[in-house]
C-alpha cells in the first residue's frame, strides 16, 4: 500500500480511491463546533492563525488542500429573514429557507446551537405550494462564479483533489425535500402526496443537471461529487427502503449516469445516521462512497467493507467519542483500523465535526497518532 514515490495531493487521493499504493493517505478533517473553537482559544489556541474551513485545508493542523468549484445549486432568491418573537431564552423566526423556527439562545457560540431547533412550519404544506418552489430553483447563469472559464485551464491541470460544488450545495432528494416540507411533513407526503413527490424527485435531477451542464461541458476532470442527503437517524434511514426505491432511486441513478457520462470520477453519499439498510440500493444507482461513518450509530468501516467490498470507498470513521477519552483510548481506536487504512479505499476522518468535548492537547495526539498512521508508521 505504501511507497517512497512521492505523489501531488490529487494523485494521492485518486489512489486511495483505486486501491493504489500511495506515499500517505490524505489527511483530511471536516471542522469543529463553535463551542470547540472556544474551548480551544481557552487552552490557548492562537485564532489569528487558524481558520476553520477545513475542506479547503489548514496548515496548522496539517489538514490537506482540496478545491471546490464553486457553483451556488440553492434556493435563489431566499426569503428574508423575519424575526417573530424573541424573548432571554428563545427566538422565532423565518430563516432564508422559508422555515420558521423556534431556536434556544443559551449556549449558542459561532453560530453553533447547544440542541436542535424546534421547527413551526415549512414553504410546502400541500401540492399547490411546490410551484412557488419551482421559481426559486431555476438554472441560470448567475449561480456560477464570475470569470469562471477563465479557470479551466487550472482546473485541468489542478494538483489537488477537485470538488464539484463546495458542501451542502449538490443536495440531495430526502435532504431537499426535508428542507421543503420538514420530516414529518415529508413522511406523510410519501403516502398523501405520492404524485407531488415524484414530481419533487424528478424536479431536483432535472435542476441539478441542468445548472451541472455548462462546467461539465468543459471536459473538466472532476474527482468527486458529494450528494449530500442526512437521510438517516442513530437507528436506520427515516424512510423505509422500498420508499427509497420507489421515489428516490431511479433519480439517483438518473443524476449519477449523468455525472459519470461527463467527467465525474467518483460519487459520494453524505448522511449522518445509519444508513446501513440503503447501502446495496446506493450502490446499485452508481454509488462509490459513504460519509461520514457515525460510529455512534453503529456505521462501523470494518464491518461494512466486509459485507460490501471494495466497490464501496469509505471516507469518516473515526469515533469522536474515543478521541475524547484520551490518548491511551486514540491510540486504541486508531490501531483498530490499520488494517483497512493498508487495503485502501478509505480515509480516516472524525465522523463529522470536533466536538467540544476533545481538548485541544488530545487534538493535536491525534492528529499526531493519525499521521503516522496515513503513512503508514502507525
């Protein structure tokens, strides 16, 4: 798995995904809660010479560079922001989504919540809504980023991995019609509205495709897309698999074959959760890879590259609960995947963002312990 030949940030990440050797595996994070960033400034981080959007890397924790093309795939124009009542504890208002909400104040940091928020009411109660839907999601050449042909000679020569899109930007069907209708809204819908939900599906591949064309008509290398879905809650996906492959599937498949045929290298599926029993459909629409492997809810990567191969790159895994036990438990936990990070296809991550329970100095022993083992010196 591991060589002397020294390879670019892309070709390094490309041969992981082809189970190629490699000088090391991609040190790769995805950032931490407001209230880490706190905790951290506290035990004496210097804030002034850190940032903390990890996806495009961050040299003082040794985080690895990726680049993003930057195409806005979101409503547009949101709603305006509309408080409605505020008091000490709680506010409620209308976010840009048209969502209302009911958000705690206590404890808030960065813009990061203690606890979820209560949501009051959606954009899309019933069918007639989704035209005014339809409106806010049109393809038009203002979602691209200025002077962006001017790129592509860079992007066709890009040393690092390149990313259509940055995160939650490609969204996914269950994440983009949650968004809509909220999850129990959603979860009637299936059953009330089955027509206005094939319409929804359908409606997000036929968006998604048409603001993809004009940069992938470019015949630009794309290494990978990520759908991101969060479809899934600690016990299982929060719609069974039968409505997956009714509603969901055959898009998936639609936008995949679509991506696939114009220069897209590798699809990724992002959901928190337990999405075990959605795995075999992902991979039957075009799937190549899962994130971010919650261990909380059991998405052990061991256990699932046994059940399904090699076919199925891994990318998070790494038990944010055990890193915050201390260094005794990271070196424990990170031995623990040795031998799947020397067969390939997987890159080590915390399955999701630092929370503020790992201490800066457990932080910096981890990163130390994981860099030894991306090179294979564990």
């Amino acid at each position: 798995m591991f060589s002397d030949t020294k390879l670019t940030h892309r070709q390094r990440f490309l041969n992981v995904m082809e189970y190629k050797s490699v000088d090391k595996i991609p040190n790769i994070e995805v950032g931490a809660w407001g209230q880490t960033v706190q905790r951290w400034e506290n035990e004496g981080l210097d804030l002034s010479k850190v940032h903390f959007n990890w996806w495009v890397g961050e040299p003082h924790f040794g985080i690895d560079p990726r680049e993003y093309i930057d195409i806005d795939y979101r409503m547009r124009p949101y709603f305006e922001y509309e408080l409605l009542e505020k008091t000490d504890r709680y506010e409620i208002f209308r976010d840009a989504l048209g969502v209302v909400h009911k958000a705690l104040i206590e404890g808030t940091v960065l813009g990061t919540r203690m606890c979820m928020d209560q949501y009051i009411s959606f954009p899309v109660e019933k069918p007639e809504d989704f035209g005014e839907m339809k409106k806010r999601h049109v393809a038009t050449p203002d979602r691209y980023p200025g002077n962006w042909e001017s790129k592509i000679d860079h992007w066709k020569n890009c040393e690092v991995p390149l990313i259509l899109a940055y995160n939650c930007q490609i969204l996914g069907y269950y994440w983009r019609m949650r968004e809509w209708m909220g999850t129990e809204g959603l979860s009637y819908a299936w059953y009330d509205y089955p027509a206005l939900c094939h319409e929804m599906c359908e409606f997000i591949t036929d968006f998604t495709i048409e603001v993809s064309k004009p940069m992938l008509s470019k015949q630009i290398p794309i290494d990978y897309v990520m759908i991101n879905e969060d479809l899934s809650m600690k016990t299982g996906p929060l719609l069974s698999p039968g409505t997956y492959k009714k509603f969901i599937a055959p898009n998936l498949r639609r936008l995949i074959d679509f991506f696939k045929a114009n220069g897209v290298k590798y699809v990724f599926v992002d959901t928190d959760g337990n999405c075990e029993a959605l795995i075999g459909t992902f991979m039957d629409c075009g799937v190549d890879g899962i994130w971010p492997l919650e261990r909380v809810a059991e998405m052990d990567p061991i256990k699932i590259r046994k059940e399904y191969g090699r076919d199925l790159r891994l990318y998070g895994g790494v038990d944010k609960m055990r890193i915050a036990l201390g260094r005794k438990e990271i070196d424990r936990h990170l031995a623990e995947l040795v031998p799947l990070v020397e067969e390939g296809g997987f890159i080590p991550t915390v399955d999701h963002t630092v929370s503020p329970e790992i201490s800066l100095a457990d932080f910096y022993y981890y990163l130390e312990r994981k860099n030894a083992l991306l090179s294979g010196k564990f």
